[in-house]
DNA sequence: CGGATGACAGATTTCAGATTCTGTCATCCC
DNA sequence: GGGATGACAGAATCTGAAATCTGTCATCCG
C-alpha cells in the first residue's frame, strides 16, 4: 500500500488518520483492517494513532460517522426545497433508500463497516436516526403549517415515518434490497404513510 | 440424553423425527444439533434420519415451519374477531409483535433455527409471511366491506402493513425489542397506519 | 515539553492437522 | 421388498500452538 504521508509531511491529524482509515477499510474491508495498516499507511508508528483515537472502535466510528454525513448531504436538500411536503417527503424517502442500496453495491466495505456498528448499539447509528428525523419532522411541520398534514408531533411523527420505512433503509434488511417487487413495496408503504399524514 | 423412542417403537416417522429434532435443537441449538444427534435421541442410524428428509436444511425447516405455526395459533382467533376493524388490526399486529418478542427470551434456540433459515432464503420465512398477510387481508376487506376502512387492494395493503411494522416482528430487529421505548414506537407506527386506512 | 516511538502484556486471530459431520449407497434383515 | 444400517468421501468444524493485534506506557527526540 502506498503511504499516503511523506516523510517530510506536517504534524499527524484526526482527519489524516481518519481518511487512512477510509483506505484501509476499502482496501481490507473491515475485518481485516488493523490499527498496524492504518499506522503503516501513514508511516507512523501504531502507538500514534492511539493518541487521537482512545480505541480502534473509537476511529471506526469516526470513519463512519464522516462517510455517512457525506452520503447523505443531498437529502438536506430535498427536505429544505420549497416543493409541497408529501412530494417532498415521498422523495425525500425514495432518495434515502435509493442512497442506501446504491451503497451496498458501490461501497459494500464502508457499508459494512457501517453495518458492524449497529449491533453494538454505537452512538453513530443513533445520531445518524436523529439527524435524518430532525429533517422529517422539518418536512411534517412545514407540511402542517401549510395544511397539508394534519396536526401531530413532528418528532414523534418522523419517527413513526423512519420506523415505518426501516425496511427500506436499516441495514439488517439489506438483502431484501435486490428483491425485483422491493420498489413497489416501498411505493405501497409510503402511500400509506402520507394517507395517513394527510 | 434420553431417547424418546424405545426400540420396540413402531415405524419410524417424519412426526417423530420432527420432535425429536426440536428438542435437540432446544438442548444444544442450532449452532451445535447434528443430524447424528437427532439419530440417537430416536436409536436409530442417521441414514434413517435422511429417509425422510433431503437435508439437514429442510429438516430445520420442516421444524420451524411447525413451530411458527404453533406460535403464531393465537392471530387467528384474533382476525376471525367480530370486533371493529380498525381495533382487530391493531390487536392483531400488537400480538404478532408480543409472540416474537416474548419467544425471543422464552425460547431462543428455537428463535434462533427460525431466524438462520431468513438469511438463506428459506420459503418458510416467505410461507409465513403470506400466511400472515392472509389474515391481514381479511382484516383489511372486512374493514373495507363495513367502510371502516377506504377501498383498496387488501392483498397489496396488508403486505404493505407488515412491511411497515416489521421493525416489530422481524427477527432481524430482534435487538431493539427490549428498548423501553418500543412500545411507544410500535403505537405510533400503528396509529399513521390506521389513519392512512381510514 | 508535546508529540512520537516501540517494547510489552494480554486478547484475538490464524493455520494446519485431527476430528466430526453431512449426505450417499451397497448391503443387510425382517 | 421396503425400510434400516453403517462404511465411506468430501466438506465442515474443532483444537491448540504460533503469530498477530490492541491498547499501554516508559522513554526518547526535536
């Protein structure tokens, strides 16, 4: 593997050791990535890594964490367009499942080192949630104020919204995803959830 | 362990190969039974054993199959109901949730032989899941019938309904059923359902 | 002195050889 | 003759010793 850091290169960074990480788990996939590979693609010892990151799990999750704000970045701005709200939510939904599939196959390593964290009840897969429900109950309560949506509790709502698509974007279900009829499930159960909304 | 057959038990039956199976499973889980060990818990040879199975795969389904259908009984009553639509799906999804979440902890070896056959693909997981949209159809078209519920295509919704629920009774979200907030999660789920229903 | 190093202990993983298991089938017996 | 048997081949799993990895820390260096 080549080093990513010249000998001559400034001091060590959380976000170098970060995007080596990236390297090596893409490389290796994540049962095979040690803290040496990651250490060695830097050229530095091992022993440096651990002083900007308490724990391999600890850099996973800060992998991780970086990968899926970037896979996700477009959503905000389907929740933040000026569109009315079911269409808004509908597509909003569809772009996050379809985000979600297209990485299984694209980038099966991250995916799965974003999988491995979720048995492990990591914070990341929770902040994750709460940071794509922040951006529902955005779209429910715009939709509330204009009429569209009945009146509710937006955060419980999302929620509710999240759960009910989880089929569709949780990872444990990701071997359904190649199912030929999975679309039209998804159609069927967000056309049930916006009857529901309105 | 004790052999449940004495040798001058009659002839040997796919009935009693089946029991025997369950509880080798109960005893050392799916992980460790053997074909060899379900042979001697009846004293006989395990060339007997594939007498009447194929494969060690479609025993275990074989037994599975009987075991979801044993645990699962009780929603039949519950769709057969007279009581009002709305009030008999939300009975019945609260039951389906409750079996698997209280089979989960009262009897995991048997769970866990159900929850191996899902990631190959087994028909019996789909079996069961066509076997449960049945009765949600019922439900639907009785709903529909006494316009409870809006006219819709019973088949598509029901498979819609479990979709949307199944954070609530697929093995693979087994984990998060001891949240303390799942009950909550589960009634809001159920509460958009019905209101996209009505 | 702040950051990097590498030796180290204990935990985990690897690997090869030995064992056990699955599935088949020629043979046996009732 | 129909069902049961157990020997067998190839696949899978176990076992235990060696190698590697994680996480710590005394030491070093710029």
């Amino acid at each position: 593997m080549t080093p990513r850091r010249a000998p001559e290169a400034g001091p060590l960074t959380a976000e170098a050791i970060i995007a080596a990480t990236e390297d090596v788990l893409r490389r290796y996939g994540p049962a095979k990535a040690t803290v040496v590979d990651v250490a060695r693609a830097l050229n530095v010892s091992h022993g440096s890594v651990y002083r900007h990151f308490a724990s391999k799990t600890e850099l996973r999750e800060a992998v991780a964490r970086g990968w899926l704000a970037r896979v996700t970045a477009g959503l905000a701005d389907i929740a933040a367009s000026d569109r009315p709200a079911p269409e808004r939510l509908h597509d909003w939904l569809r772009e996050l499942a379809v985000i979600k599939r297209r990485k299984v196959l694209d980038d099966p390593e991250m995916f799965a080192t974003y999988s491995a964290l979720i048995p492990g009840d990591s914070p990341v897969a929770a902040d994750h949630l709460a940071y794509l429900a922040g951006q529902v109950a955005r779209i429910l309560a715009d939709g509330m104020a204009s009429g569209e949506f009945r009146a509710a509790d937006p955060p419980t709502t999302a929620r509710a919204v999240l759960d009910a698509t989880s089929r569709f974007h949780a990872p444990a279900h990701a071997r359904e995803w190649t199912s030929p009829t999975i679309d039209d499930e998804f159609e069927a159960v967000v056309a049930l959830l916006l009857a529901g909304l309105a």
